[in-house]
C-alpha cells in the first residue's frame, strides 16, 4: 500500500517553511531533536510531543564523507551554531537529540557521529540508519527507501512494518558534482554550487544523469530477491525533476519521490528521539 502522499507532503512542507522563514511554530510540552548529519547538508530538526514540525535549521556543509566524520572540529561547531540558532528561536535549550549513521556502520565510525553531537553539548538518545528514519517519517510500512546523500545511496526494505533488509554503497551527489566539474572543467566548489541551482537543473541533469542511472542499478542489485512494489526517493541527492523516472525505469519498481527529500531523513530522526 504506497503512502497517503499528500498528508506526508503537507507535513514536509510546513518543516520546509520553518526553515526557510527561520521561525518557531507554538508548542507545548517536550521536544524531540533529530541531528542529520550529512555529507552535503547538516539539519537539525525539532519536533513536539505530536511530531509536528516546531523548528529547524540547515547548514551545507563538508565535514562527512561517506558516513564518515572527517572534519571532527568543523562538525562540532555546524552542529554548536544550529543548535544555537534554534534555542535562540525556540528560547529554551537543546539538551538532547537522536542521530543517524549510513546502513552498515557500525564500531568508532558510529561513536563518531554521537561524539560530535554529544560534543555540541546534546545527549544522544538514539542512534538509527538513516533509511530507516526516513521510512518513519513517511509513514512507509512496505517498500524500499532509498536515501540517496552526498557520498553514499543507502536501501532499507520494509515489510509489515519491520526493516528486514539495509545495504549501502559509496555513490552519491558527490560523485554528480564531480562527473559536472568535469564536463565542464571547473572546480569542485563552483561545479556543486551550480548543480545545487534549481534554475541549472534543466542544464546539469543531463551531465549528471549517468550517475543518477548507476545509482538506479546500484539499487536495483541491492534489492535482489526481495519481492519491493514500491521505492521511496529521499536525500538531497534525489532532488532533480525526473529522478524518479529513472529509478522506475531502471528497477521497473513504482517510484515515489516526496516534497523536499532532502528534509525528510532528519525529520525521521527526530521521531527516535525518547
């Protein structure tokens, strides 16, 4: 059964406008905090006690790759300034906070990322793959998520509810933006700046679009034999229009691609926070 994908997209949308009209939606009781801490983009997220949308905020950001915390300092301090910027909305603290790691991570590289959230002064109350936290915030009980970040595309099967199967593999928006600085002969940093210009998509998604196809294969093989009737776009890498023709295609599995797939995983996050 696929989503009731105008209720999930109504619930991203007012976490959206949170963010970009950086203000705080009246709440009562308890917070829930997620802290997402991504390859391109560091969000954190804020919800009540009904899992309404309450505040967040976003920070681009280069101090993971591939699951991996590789600027600890500069991870720390993205995660102190969000964390700051939202009390300072919000007018109480952020005392606590779950996070997510890529499927198959596990040992110092997780204690890495509870580390810098902990660091930033926020006690980690959960840790969960990030799939799997983005299944929970679509409300996704059968399927395959599939969460395609800056450095790596991750699957979570779903069946009645439980995960039963979560692989990842290290292709991502990292490599659009190379295969991008290339064609054109850019720097990096020039190169990612246009390919994350919703006015360049009809430019840059051509370029990109072999890259988005493996990441179509690399799912389709990761699936294998588990029987999937529907797959879930989520990660900021999955934001160009027509992403989800390409994984149909591909897989020749139904694709479903949700308002703002970039802001659905830190949302799932913070529903794991208790």
């Amino acid at each position: 059964m696929s989503i009731d994908s105008k209720t999930v997209n109504q619930y991203i949308n007012r976490f959206a406008s949170l963010i970009e009209e950086k203000r705080v939606r009246e709440y009562s009781g308890d917070l829930k905090i997620g802290v997402d801490l991504g390859t391109a983009n560091i969000v954190l997220a804020v919800l009540d006690e009904e899992n309404e949308p309450v505040a967040g905020s976003l920070y681009p950001a280069s101090v993971v790759k591939d699951g991996l915390v590789v600027d600890y300092i500069g991870a720390v301090e993205i995660v102190r300034e969000l964390k700051k910027q939202t009390e300072e909305l919000l007018g109480s603290p952020l005392t606590h906070a779950a996070t997510a790691v890529p499927p198959g991570t596990f040992g110092k590289n997780k204690q890495a990322m509870a580390n810098v959230v902990e660091a930033a002064d926020m006690e980690v109350r959960h840790m969960i793959d990030e799939p799997t936290a983005a299944a929970a915030a679509l409300g996704v009980a059968d399927g395959a998520i599939v969460d395609i970040g800056g450095g790596t595309t991750g699957i979570s099967i779903l069946k009645e509810g439980e995960v039963i199967h979560t692989a990842d593999e290290p292709t991502g928006g990292t490599h659009m933006t190379l295969t991008y600085a290339g064609h054109h002969r850019i720097p990096f940093a020039e190169a990612d700046k246009r390919k994350r210009d919703p006015k360049r998509q009809d430019e840059v998604f051509p370029i990109i679009q072999p890259v988005m196809e493996k990441m179509a294969a690399i799912t389709k093989r990761l699936i294998g034999d588990y029987h999937v009737d529907q797959l879930y776009l989520v990660g900021g890498a999955s934001c160009f229009d027509g992403a989800e023709r390409i994984f149909e295609k591909e897989t020749g599995i139904e694709t479903i691609k949700p308002a703002h797939p970039l802001l659905i995983t830190p949302l799932g996050i913070a529903l794991h926070d208790g």
